[in-house]
C-alpha cells in the first residue's frame, strides 16, 4: 500500500497549541503527526491500557514464578509492585497534560534531561515492547494448541507446540495477524479489545469465585488458610527474593502506558489518558489480588502437587488449575481466556512500540521512513510492520537458543520497564521543577511522588542488575558463565547504545538539541 509522509515542520502543534493543554515555554517544537483524532474516548483508552498488561496473562505466566520467590508473601508483593507503578502514573498523567505527544517517555525526558538520556529512554520503551510481544506471542501459540487438543480431546494435537517448527510457524502467523489489525487503525484495534478484554475478566471472575468454593470446602490438601500475615511485604524471607517477587510484579502491570500513546488519537488528549490509566491500574490491581490469594487459599504457594511455586507448572499456572479447580467443561474457558489474554495484548502492545517509533522518527532520532502515517488508516504503518518483523525475529532466534525463553525474557523485561519508568518519573519532577512552589497539589503530583516511585523503581533497576548476574536468576541457564537473564538485559541496553552512537552520526540536529529542546514549562494556570 501507498503512504504519506506527513511530517510536520518544526514549530507545528498538537490539537490545536503547542504542547496541547496548559503547555509552557519552549513546546512549540512539538510535532502534530497525522494520526486520527478523536479514534477513542474514555472507556476505549482504559481498555486499551487493560488489554495491553494482559491480566490473565500475566497471572498464568508469573503467579506461580512470584510464589515461588516470595511464598505465601504473593499478595503484599502484587500491591508493592503497584505502588511504584501508581507513583510513576502521577507523572505520566502530569507530562500528558502539559505534552500529550505519542513519544510519551521519548519525548518528554528529551525535554527534561536532552536527546541522549530521552533516545536511551525511547528505546528501552522499544525494547521492551520487542521482548513482550515475543512472549505474548509464545504463550498464545501454546494455548492455541492446548486448546486445540482439548476440544477435539486429542493429546497429539496439543503436543504439536512442543514441534518447534510448528511453534516458531505458529507464533508468526499470529504476530502477522496481530500486525495486520494495528496496521488498519485505532478504530478496528478498539472494537476488537471490547470483546476480548470483557471475556477474559468474566472467566477470571469465575475461576476467582470457584476457587474461593474450593479453598472452603478443603478441596485440595495444599490449600490454605486465609492470613493477614500475606500482606506484609516485609515477611519475606530475603532482600533477593523480594527484588526478584518485586521485578515479576512490576511486570505484571507493565502496559498501562498504552493509554498514554494514544494520546493524540483520544479525545480529550490533555485529560482523558491521564483518566483511563488510572482506572486501567485500579481494574488490574484488584483483579491480580482477588486472584492471587483466591489461587493460594485453593492450592497454598508450595513446590508440591498444585501448590503454586511447583516449578514444573509455576510457567503456566492456569494450565495446572483450569481442570481442578473449574472443572473440565468450565476449565476450556480459562484456556480460551488466556489465549483471549494474549492475543488481545499481542494486538495492542502496537499501538505504544509503533507510535515511540513515529515520534522518535519526526523528530529525526529515527530514519525519516519511520514517520510515515498511512494516508487511510491514520496509522503508524512503516513502524507498525518493523515492530511485527523486530518482534518475529527476536522470538525466533530466542527459541532456538534458549529452552527457558519465556522465563528469562520475563526477567529481563522487568530490567527495561524499571529503566525508562524511572527515567519518565524523574523526567517529570524536572520538567515542573519551576512550579513545585506553587502549590501542595503540585509539589506532590509533579514532585514528590514521581521522584519517589522512581527511586523505588531505580532501586529494583540496580537490585535485579547485582542479582541477575548470578547465574541461578531466572531459569538457571548460562552464557560463558553469565547468567542468561544478564546477558539478554544488559546487552540488548548495549545494544541501545550502539545503536544510537549510529544514529547519532547520521541525525546530528536532533543530537544538538535543535529539533526537541530541553526546556521548563511557564507557570501557567491549568485546570
């Protein structure tokens, strides 16, 4: 298909100002980009922000990896992961008030902290988009073929995910798939994610309540009984297992973002993302506690039998639980819920990797191609189809090397989303620096608490950094004695680095400052 390269010239506007709502001193060099205004309102954004973490998800994928590391602590870890996470959303929604760009974390720490810090930032956001994808890819792929075995109630239909041509062919096929539908626009993606995102927090619900029913009438001997005690986080039994619980549970609500990079596509872009991204994180934590300690009081966090730390299904905690605790007939729901989980996350994960690609490519720290929106879609689509083939690629030679993929991108992922989320929270208390005095509302929405969720964030960053260099972090496995979980971390931020010393030859305005600059908003009067 044709497109059209419609980037703006320096000094155009978003929505009509520059910077949008209550911009300031020096956003004039913020860049409209032809995406389609208007595409979603406030339910659309916070379901898109839903979708995007995945809930069910996440919970099959690190319920049983979090009991394992903290025991019966899961729950106080779940609400100590969300706390940083909810501090962070403070300055997201501050930043997209006075910038509502699509760049989000790109752009705004290019205007705090200048193009180097804000490009390092922009591409962890990529990078760990990149390696998410890749793993909502490989989990709906299993589940594809685990259902696939039990409605036709053949084992060897199911064993064709352990084939790994068939996996690998499989996991492209829905990458494309998902590519294709973020391709044509915001309006297809919304009308998708309803149903998607409503079935799976019904099934959860269900599988919630049951599990509750078994835990009361002693259905399983691991079971357990409710305690207090599962909410002090400081009942676990090491700094190091916390850390490891703690970056899991980040994970866990990783993509409220999303919400914020259709800022420009969302009606009322000052507020309105700001708005959904709460409501996405109040949804979601609610839904991983009800979760978690309905699962423990059902089959405890042990290592034995169901319990949720046995390492042989801590991986895939739903596929261990759906039969006993739902049933056979009711427990298919819940494999179709989380293949509904992934897939509808694998779909919108696009929306916030394409658009950080179109504004880092507007404002020339990317390859000028990048920039082009599809003149019918309104969409990102050059960046949307690099996303898909980044994301192919990387899944495809991870499974080939790795035997414990999933696990150890997971545990890298948690390194990428601390780095450029506390970069963002600080890029914020920097930014306002110059209203902090103005009054208590914004000496705590635009300072205290982003500085304070990002030093909590930072501290998890350097933790899992010391921890993940032991070789037993994540699955165990090694690179020339380096643990994995390092080598996947640290090299794909390397990678970044390079990467950008290239670019930087090659776009050297940006890299001066000319094109995004640095600069503190006006005290403006916001409402």
């Amino acid at each position: 298909m044709t497109q059209l390269d419609v980037r703006p010239r320096v000094g155009d506007t978003v929505n009509g100002v520059a910077g949008g709502e209550g911009g300031g001193a020096g956003e004039g060099d913020v860049r409209g980009k032809g995406l389609g205004k208007g595409s979603v309102g406030l339910v659309g954004s916070a379901v898109i922000g839903i979708s995007t973490v995945a809930p069910v998800y996440c919970l099959t994928s690190t319920l049983g990896s979090t009991a394992g590391e903290v025991g019966v602590q899961m729950p106080a870890v779940f609400l100590a992961g969300f706390l940083p996470m909810l501090l962070v959303a403070f300055a997201y929604r501050e930043l997209n008030k006075a910038v509502p760009d699509c760049g989000t974390s790109f752009t705004w720490t290019v205007k705090a902290f200048g193009p180097r810090i804000g490009w390092m930032c922009g591409w962890g956001l990529v990078i760990a988009t990149i390696i998410v994808l890749s793993n909502l890819a490989g989990v709906a792929t299993s589940y594809f073929w685990l259902l696939a075995g039990e409605i036709t109630n053949n084992p060897s239909i199911a064993a064709l995910d352990d084939d790994k041509l068939v996996h690998i062919a499989t996991c492209l096929t829905l990458i494309a798939a998902a590519t294709a539908i973020s391709y044509r626009g915001m309006t297809a993606t919304k009308g998708v994610q309803y149903t998607l995102v409503a079935l799976q927090l019904a099934v959860l619900a269900i599988f919630v309540a049951m599990a509750f029913q078994k835990a009361s009438a002693g259905s399983f001997d691991t079971g357990l009984d409710f305690s207090w005690q599962w909410m002090n986080p400081f009942a676990v039994e090491s700094m190091g297992a916390f850390t490891a619980g703690l970056s899991l549970s980040i994970f866990m609500y990783w993509g409220w973002d999303a919400c914020l990079a259709t800022n420009e596509e969302t009606t009322g872009s000052a507020k309105t993302p700001g708005r959904a991204s709460l409501i996405a994180m109040a949804v979601l934590v609610g839904s991983y506690l009800a979760t978690g300690i309905a699962a423990q009081m059902a089959v405890g966090s042990g290592t034995a039998g169901l319990g949720l730390g046995n390492p042989e299904t801590s991986g895939n905690v739903f596929a261990a639980l759906a039969g006993p605790v739902m049933g056979p007939v009711l427990g298919i729901l819940l494999f179709v819920a989380v293949l509904a989980s992934a897939t509808a996350s694998l779909q919108t994960t696009f929306i916030p990797v394409a658009r950080t690609v179109l504004a880092m490519s507007t404002y020339e720290a990317l390859p000028a191609s990048y920039a082009k929106v599809h003149p019918r879609f309104k969409t990102p689509g050059r960046a949307t189809v690099m996303a898909g083939v980044a994301t192919g690629a990387f899944y495809t030679v991870m499974t080939l090397v790795s035997e414990n993929v999933l696990t150890d991108t997971i545990f890298a992922l948690g390194l990428m989303i601390c780095f450029y989320y506390s970069l963002t929270a600080f890029a914020c208390a920097w930014y306002f620096r110059g209203e902090l005095r103005r009054s208590a509302r914004d000496l705590f929405f635009k300072g205290v608490f982003p500085v304070l969720g990002g030093l909590l964030l930072a501290a998890v960053f350097l933790k899992t950094l010391i921890d993940m260099w032991n070789p037993s972090y994540g699955s165990g496995s090694t690179v020339l004695g380096v643990g994995s979980v390092f080598v996947i971390g640290v090299g794909l931020l390397a990678l970044g680095l390079v990467i950008m010393l290239i670019t930087e030859r090659r776009s050297p305005a940006f890299f001066r400052g000319a094109i995004l600059t640095k600069s503190t908003p006006a005290l403006v009067v916001q409402d």
